[in-house]
C-alpha cells in the first residue's frame, strides 16, 4: 500500500513538472541586455541609460544599435516584437528620432540588434535630451519588468565626461582630471575614443602614447585651465 502511494505520488509531480515546463517554454520573453559592467577594485559602473553624442559621429544620422535577447523557447521563425517611445518621459523631439512600427527577432537566436534612428540638430549643441524607450506585450511576445524592459538614450552633440572615464583609476593614473578638451586630443592623438578597464596594460599604452604626442607639440597644448595639459601616467 505504501509503494502504491509513492507511486501515485510520483506520478502526480511529474506530471505538474512537465506541465510547468510546457507553459514556460511556450513563452517568449525579450529584454535590453544589461550595459557592459567596468570593474575596479570595488567600482562599478552600469546603467540602463547610454550617452549618444553626435560629437563622435561623422554622420548627421545614425543608425544607434541596441542589443536585445530572448529568454524561453528559442523562436522557430523570425518574429515580430515592439518597442515604443514613452511620450511622457521623453524630451528628444519627435522629428529627431524614428523607429520602424515592429522589430523583428531572428529565428533560433538567443540575441538580436534593433537599430533606432537618430537625427542630429543645432539644439543638440547646447542641450541634452532623453529618448526612453519600452518593450512592450505585443502577441506571443512578452516582457520583463523592471530596467530590462527600458532603456533611456540621452541625446546630445555635446563632449562629456564617458562613463569609464573614472576617478580611480583613470584620473589618478592615467588621463588624470576630465575636461572636455583633453577628451578632444586624446581621440587626436591616439584615435581611440574609450578606454576598458578590463585591459589596464592597453590603457596604460595608450596614455603613454598621449602623453607622448603632448610631450612633442610646439607651442605646448593648454588645458581649459590656462595649465599645460598633462596626464598622470608614470614611466
């Protein structure tokens, strides 16, 4: 009597498992990668909002790319899925950015690209403004909730300061403090507009390079504030 009730047992979670693991897999779920973790020490720098400026494009319109992936059953045909402006947190203009009414993500991929079009603008050289943009349900495709499901793009054609431009390591060791015109030369200099802190040996090569090209112009180069313009690379 005792094995027929084990058996009965057995019988009734393999059944609620299998049909749990039916009604996931049934499911599709798409989300924006998560932004590319910096590691130092005990810093870390992520977000689920990008800086685009223009001041890194030739282009007055580019194509921006975001990554996008898929958790569940992998897709048995390219399908439709879609992301919206969230008009009430967005202040880029409406004639500055398009979107095409469906993305498409490929059959048998675990990761897509969506590409987003953006437009530069005069106004853009003085002010920065934010695209917030949403995944939202749209037939058998679903979402997460929560950051995964946004992501905010803050439009600019301006220079500032990159996220990976920090105070430790970067302004200690090696570009040393952030200013916009320094930012302008070490892209001249060693035509390399962002560091990975993952790779300090490549960092350390590439300030010394800089500081090199500093250290060979004639006049000297000013920083903003009227100082030579210098790095705090050692060796």
């Amino acid at each position: 009597m005792r094995y027929l009730f084990y058996i009965i047992l057995l019988t009734i979670v393999f059944a609620c498992s299998k049909k749990d693991i039916e009604t996931w897999k049934g499911e599709h779920y798409v989300y924006f990668t998560e932004s590319e973790d910096l590691f130092y020490g005990n810093e870390s720098v992520t977000s689920d909002s990008l800086n685009v400026s223009f001041f890194f494009y030739i282009e007055d319109v580019i194509q921006y790319p975001l990554e996008v992936a898929l958790t569940g059953q992998l897709l048995s045909e390219d399908t439709p899925f879609k992301v919206v402006a969230d008009k009430e947190k967005t202040t880029l203009p409406e004639n500055l950015y398009e979107m095409p009414e469906h993305f498409t993500f490929g059959k048998g991929q675990l990761k897509d690209t969506i590409y987003v079009t953006l437009k530069n603008d005069p106004i853009l050289k003085t002010n920065k403004f934010d695209l917030k943009l949403d995944i939202v349900k749209e037939g058998s495709m679903l979402t997460h909730k929560g950051k995964n499901a946004t992501r905010l793009l803050k439009v600019s054609d301006m220079v500032e300061k990159p996220d990976w431009w920090l105070e430790n390591p970067i302004e200690w060791y090696y570009l040393g403090t952030f200013t916009a015109k320094k930012y302008e030369k070490f892209m001249e200099a060693t035509g390399v507009s962002s560091l990975d802190l993952n790779d300090l040996a490549e960092v350390r090569l590439l300030t010394l390079e800089f500081q090199n090209w500093l250290d060979r112009q004639d006049p000297k180069i000013l920083d903003e504030d009227g100082n030579e313009m210098k790095t705090e690379i050692i060796g």
